[in-house]
C-alpha cells in the first residue's frame, strides 16, 4: 500500500518525466530539421523518448489502486 508521501514523489517524478519527454520532443524535431544531421543521435534520442514513455506508463500504473476479482 502506497502513502501519501509515496504518491506525491511518484506523482513529482511523473510530472519530471512528461517534461523531458516533451523537451525531447523539440530535440528531435531540432534535430531532423538540420541539414547534416546525424542519424545516429537520433536513433537514440527516440530511444531515450520511448524509454521515458514506458517509464511514465508504469509509474502511473503504481498509482492505480489494484481491484480484487
């Protein structure tokens, strides 16, 4: 069972995580738009992207309460 203090530090980390994911979203975009640019960065740029996704998704999975059968 999660406390208050869990929730809000989940909840802090949550909203951390959505931020980065969307400053990477302007990297990326940066990024794609430059003439040279390298493919390389990218690849992990959006890998990091994903990362961060599935790392937000079961973060908020942790603050569903679980529902007996």
């Amino acid at each position: 069972m999660l406390t208050a203090d869990d929730i809000e530090a989940i909840q802090t980390r949550i909203i951390e995580l959505q931020t980065e994911h969307r400053d990477l979203d302007a990297v990326i975009e940066r990024v794609s738009d430059t003439v040279g640019r390298d493919e390389l960065l990218l690849r992990r740029l959006k890998k990091r992207k994903l990362q961060l996704k599935d790392s937000i998704t079961l973060m908020q999975m942790r603050l569903i309460p679980d529902i007996p059968a």
